[in-house]
C-alpha cells in the first residue's frame, strides 16, 4: 500500500477497523486443558435458550481464534471444558440466526469484551448473556439482464459509532437469493462482490457513500437486491509520466487516485508506472477524482494538474464504460529514487507498577499530515506487554495508549491527550524503542474503577435542566463530552433528563475512542456484572439505548470508559 510523502499530504481520511468478534466459528477449535467456563444464556424476558453455540476464544497475535466451544442445553445452561489456563473473550451465537450474536458482556467489539481468566483449580461461571432478537436482510442479485447471479459474495457492516464493523456474510443461491441472517439490531450497509467486480448497495462506490439499511430487533428486511458483475459500470483513468522535459518515461512511479465522499477526499486506489511510463487505473465507480504523483514513499511528488497538494488539484471525471486519458504529469529530475527504509516504534505496557504487564492495549500511531495529527498505524501488546508498531515512514509521531478492556488510557509520555503528547521520532530503518507507558488504574473488574457514567429511570417526556437549550440535559452534556466527566464520577439522573427518540432513548454523542456500555436492574446495588446488559444502537453519531417493555421500575446505567 502506498504511503504519503514528507512533503504533502496523499492520505486525507482513512477507516478504523477495531478487531472484532464477529464471523461463524471455523469448523475447528484448540483445545488442551482442563479449565472450565460455565453460565445460562436466556433470552431479553429470562426465557432459556437451547442449542445456542458457546465459544471460547483466546487472543494469538492479532488473532482470536476458538479454544473450545459447546452449546446451552434445555435450561439454557452450557460448561466449556478442556481450557488451558489463561483469560478468554466469550461470544454466544445462535446457529439458527433467530437470536443476535454478541460477546460477554454485551458487545460485538473484542476490546470492549470482558476477559474472563480461568484456571483448572478456578472455572469461571455465572458467564451469562440475554440475547436479543436478531434481525435479518434478504435480497437477489441479478445481472443487467434480470438473470441470478450465483455465488455474489456479501458483507454487512454495522455502525458501532465510530465506523462501520463487519457483523455477518453469506453468498447469493443459484437462483440469486441471498439472507444475512442472526443481525444485531443496528444501522447497516451492504459489500459485495462477484468475480474481482465490487459494490455496495444502493449502487454506491465505496462504503462511506453506501445506503443505509436500518434494523430493528427481530426486523426483517427485504428486497435489499442489487446487479452484481458488470464491467460496464465502470471506468478508468490513464497517462504517462515523464521527466520535466515530457519526454524521458518515469518507471515505478506511484499513482494514487483519491475519490470524492461526502465530505472529503478519500484515498481510493493506486497504481505504478510501468518502464514507458504509463499507467492505467481501472474498475473506477463513475465520479470525480483526484490523482497525485509519487516517487516513492517519502520522496518528491503532485498532484494533477501540476498542483502542490489535493485541495488546489484539478477535479477528474470518469464515465461508466469510458477510460479518462492524459491524465499526465512531469517530475523533477532524479525524483524516481529508491523507497526509504521504514522504521519502528517500540515499547512495553504495565501497570502503575512498572512491572505488572498489561496485554490487549490498543497501540495508536498519529502521524502529522500538514494540518493535524492523523491516525496512520496501529498495535496491539501482547502477553508480555510488549508491542512494535512496524513499517513507519521516517518522521514525526505521537502514540495513544488504550486499555479497551479496562478504560484506561494516555498518550506518550503520561498525558492525557495528543495536543500535550511527546513527539517521537521514527528515522530510516530504525527502532524508535522505550516509548513505554504505566497506565493507571486495575483493569474493570468493576465499571466504578475505570468508567464515568449516568443513571435512570423510567422513560422520559422530554429533556430537563437543559441550560443552554440543545435538547441534551447538563448532566447529559457530561456523557457527550462538553463538560467532560472524571473517573468514578456517577450521577443518577431523573427520566425527565434524557431526550426520547423513536426506538429508544438518546444518551449522548458517540465520542471516537471511547469504550459504551450499558445494563439495566431493579436493583442499583447489585455489582456492575449481576446487571443486565443491553445492546445500544449508533444513530447519526449519537448513542441511544432501548427501553425494556413494561419495566418502569428497572434502572439503566450507562458507563462511559474514558480516555
């Protein structure tokens, strides 16, 4: 993949794919041990579940595959057995599709999954989970002809709030039919794909640009249908770039194409300069795009037409079926040099202690991009708290700490954000080593250690004690952010201070980075993992959560792990 140069700015958005939980389970599983995880699986009503798949799963390098896995029996309670000692993320999937797959407890995100630590002489049990009804999409996929497409592989996405997570796939039948079934309630768009030929639905280009599909518990929604597999829907953008001179052809010389979304110029695709200096880029979705010229990684570069950077860049159209030509450029002599060596950036995660390692903390890398700091890689520690961050440009960076598990979180060196952070510099094919941080805090055995959050009751009318007339209470303005909470810092507010919506209600915005939870209980003094949990929804960055029918008397907690 190509990376920016020094000079400007080639990446301007790009899309955070949290590590999740989220497939069927592969048909094998590892197992060596004696450990056992036990609990009931129920449905939102304390209603057993039978025949609901268990998985155990344990963190391998970037991976978390399936140690051990079972199915609840009639009562709905289940035991996985034969674990080797260690902490394990627990999901819980109905292989039937009529129930929402979900991890303990309650979240589809592997960082937000509570990690549950057993050993022969401790099994872990009272592992519980209430499942939702799950909802499901249906469709045809059919060439421009009207004929079934067989084998249309799809993916839906889900909105979590900070981006788009994929959640389940399936192909399309003989007869073009396809189901994603066992869906969490939620926002959704649709990938697919059919013989090297890429789409999302409604006949969108990308997946920022994509239609939203909304689903509700147990909601089935149909003739999501889409053609699949015509090159003809396409175009291309070509040219040839040479030395200033127009003349002497430039070999390897990186092209990346950046696409109109929304908002922004994303990063769409690339290609290379062959040894006559000429390049095409094919299978572009009719649109407007810009081009930018690079050498190499980090060396000299443009963008069309002859312009230093993507905002003064000239705008070019693509057609279906038509191939934009002379798209050309001339580069300063020399400009074709070699890639620089990347470098790394390296270092180790504990506890306050200094010693306690902390495994499972999501490593951020923040590169400057002209104007801001942008995220540009990502890691993650392992057992030992030890991570490296890999194939870094040479130059200037701050990293962020994030405990996902735990709440706990700090950028380098011991700050609370990136604007104080320490800048670390990365030269060519050296390891920055010791960017190491002690995070404070014990992990989240208990949300009061490492979360801020806020009680209620009942269902609203209407928002309250709304100073500044905005539709979100004071106390709920401390949720979204803009008077920021503390840790340990819990309020309980009245029905009256939350703001209804359709399907539940808003508790706030959805902040990047941040780590939501919520339960519910008729008992506030329960501990925090005897609540129930329920599942939140993301709806146009904000956080909304659903209100259990005929159940005025419960109460609902949102916790809110902060940075």
């Amino acid at each position: 993949m190509l990376q920016p140069s020094k000079r400007f700015l080639c990446v301007v958005l790009s899309f955070i794919m949290v590590p999740m939980l989220l497939f069927a389970a592969p048909p094998h599983v590892l197992n060596s041990g004696n450990a056992q995880i036990s609990g009931k699986v129920t449905d939102l009503n304390g209603i057993p579940l039978s025949g609901i798949t268990v998985e155990a799963r344990q963190q391998v390098g970037q991976g978390w595959p399936i140690i051990n896995t079972n199915q609840t029996d009639a009562a709905g309670a289940y035991t996985v057995g034969g674990l080797p000692d260690g902490g394990y993320v627990v999901a819980f999937d109905d292989p039937a599709g009529t129930y929402a797959r979900k991890l303990y407890e309650g979240t589809l995100l592997v960082y937000n999954a509570r990690t549950v630590s057993v050993t022969t002489a401790s099994p872990a049990t009272g592992i519980n989970a209430s499942l939702s009804l799950a909802g499901k999409i249906t469709g045809t996929f059919t060439n421009s002809a009207g004929s079934p497409m067989e084998d249309v592989f799809l993916v839906g996405f889900r909105k979590n709030g900070v981006g788009w997570q994929p959640i389940q796939n399936t192909r399309s039948a003989a007869n073009g039919n396809y189901a994603l079934i066992g869906l969490p309630a939620g926002t959704y768009r649709i990938f697919y794909t059919y013989q090297g030929q890429d789409g999302y639905y409604d006949n969108a280009p990308d997946l920022l640009t994509a239609t939203d599909i909304p689903i509700a518990p147990g909601q089935i929604v149909s003739n999501i249908n889409a053609i699949a597999g015509e090159r003809s829907s396409v175009g291309a953008i070509s040219g040839k770039v040479t030395e200033e001179d127009g003349v002497t052809p430039l070999n390897q010389i990186y092209v990346s194409v950046f696409r109109w979304a929304d908002v922004w110029w994303q990063r769409y695709t690339e290609g290379i300069t062959d040894s006559q200096g000429d390049y095409l880029i094919e299978n572009l979705p009719p649109g407007k795009y810009r081009v930018c010229f690079e050498a190499s990684y980090y060396g000299e570069g443009k963008f069309y037409n002859d312009a230093p950077d993507i905002f003064t860049a000239a705008d070019i159209t693509v057609a279906a079926g038509e191939t934009t030509e002379n798209i050309n450029a001339a580069m300063a002599p020399g400009a074709a040099t070699e890639r620089a060596t990347p470098g790394a950036i390296a270092g180790t995660v504990t506890r306050q202690d200094g010693t306690t390692p902390i495994a499972q903390v999501h490593i951020t890398a923040f590169r400057w991009a002209d104007v801001w700091w942008q995220r540009y890689a990502e890691g993650v520690t392992d057992a030992e708290g030890n991570y490296s961050i890999t194939n870094l440009p040479p130059s200037t960076y701050r990293i962020q700490f994030e405990d996902w598990h735990g709440g706990l979180g700090e950028f380098y060196d011991h700050v609370p954000d990136i604007f104080n952070a320490t800048d670390i510099t990365v030269a060519e094919g050296q390891t920055t080593a010791g960017i190491n941080a002690a995070l404070t805090g014990q992990g989240c055995p208990d949300y009061e250690i490492w979360a801020a959050g806020i009680d209620w009751q009942g269902a609203p009318s209407e928002p309250a004690d709304d100073a500044d007339d905005d539709g979100f209470s004071n106390n709920m303005e401390r949720i979204a952010g803009t008077d920021p909470l503390s840790p340990n810092d819990f309020f309980t507010a009245s029905s009256a201070q939350l703001t209804p919506a359709s399907d539940g209600l808003i508790l706030g915005t959805a902040l990047f980075g941040r780590a939501y939870t919520a339960r519910y209980s008729d008992d506030t003094d329960l501990p925090w993992e005897e609540w129930t949990p329920i599942d939140l929804t993301f709806t146009d960055g904000l956080i909304i959560a659903p209100l259990i029918p005929g159940r005025p008397d419960i109460f609902y907690r949102l916790a809110v792990g902060l940075e």
